[in-house]
C-alpha cells in the first residue's frame, strides 16, 4: 500500500490517517488490487464542482436549469 493508494481493510482500519491525507491528495482504495474509490478533501472536491471555495455545492441540475415561469391558467369554461 503507497501513500495514496490503501486496501479496503487498510482504509477502514485507518480511516482518520486516510481522511488528513485526503486533505493533502487524492486517495484511491482498492478492493483485490482493482482501484474502487477514491476520496478527496474538500478543496479537491470544490474545485471538481466548478464551486469557489468556502461556498456551497449546488446539484448540477440547479446549477444550469433556469428559472421558467409557468403557463398562464386559461379561466375556467362557462358554465351553463
């Protein structure tokens, strides 16, 4: 296991040290040798949002659906 890619077992037995490495660089975990995950610190993951630090991440739908306004009501039909 190098500094930056951890087995499953050794992410979950050392998850605090895994979390502060995170903050530095990107972490991979691997299951059998396969890459599965990888976990990012904060900035890394802002950064990937398109969000400016210290703000908060919007569903990417929310970011890029406008605001529509909805049709008109026709008034109802007459009654007789």
């Amino acid at each position: 296991m190098s500094s930056t890619h951890w087995s499953f077992a050794g992410a979950r037995a050392e998850l605090a040290r895994l979390v502060r490495q995170a903050a530095r660089s990107p972490q991979v975990i691997e299951v059998r040798g396969t890459p599965v995950a990888v976990v990012l610190g904060i900035d890394a993951a802002h950064k990937l949002a398109g969000v400016p630090m210290g703000g908060k991440a919007k569903p990417k739908a929310a970011r890029k659906t406008p605001v529509k306004k909805a049709p008109a009501r026709r008034a109802a039909a007459k009654r007789r």
